[in-house]
C-alpha cells in the first residue's frame, strides 16, 4: 500500500504545477532562506524531499534565493 504524497495532501492544489508556483510563490515571500524544517512544518514534506526541493530552487534561482542578492 502506497501512502498518498504531500502534493496530493494539499488542499486547494489541483496538480503538480499549482503546487509548483505555490512553492516558489512561498520562497520568495520569505525575508530568511527556508531550512528543511520550514518545509516540513508548512508542506508536510519529508526531509529528504525538503532537501531535494530547496537545492532545485536553489538551482533553478541561485544560491541566495532571491533575485541573486548578496547579504
């Protein structure tokens, strides 16, 4: 028996790509880089999948996160 993913547990999202902007929509809101515990409190995600979605956003945005600001 498979258990449902935290994507599917999301109330409000239809699919991959709502859950997608939803996410990045969040990352970007955030004044402080996101730890995987943060991920975890407002997703429901699992560690390891926390860590996998912040280094692709990492990836995909740059180390800082946001608009490639330096602090």
């Amino acid at each position: 028996m498979s258990r449902p993913s935290f994507q599917s547990q999301q109330a409000g999202l239809a699919g991959n790509i709502e859950f997608a902007f939803a996410f990045v929509s969040w990352m970007q809101s955030r004044r402080t880089p996101a730890t995987p515990s943060d991920l975890l409190d407002r997703f429901g995600m699992c560690r390891a999948t926390a860590y996998r979605y912040l280094r692709r956003y990492r990836d995909a945005f740059g180390q800082e996160g946001r608009n490639g600001a330096t602090h």
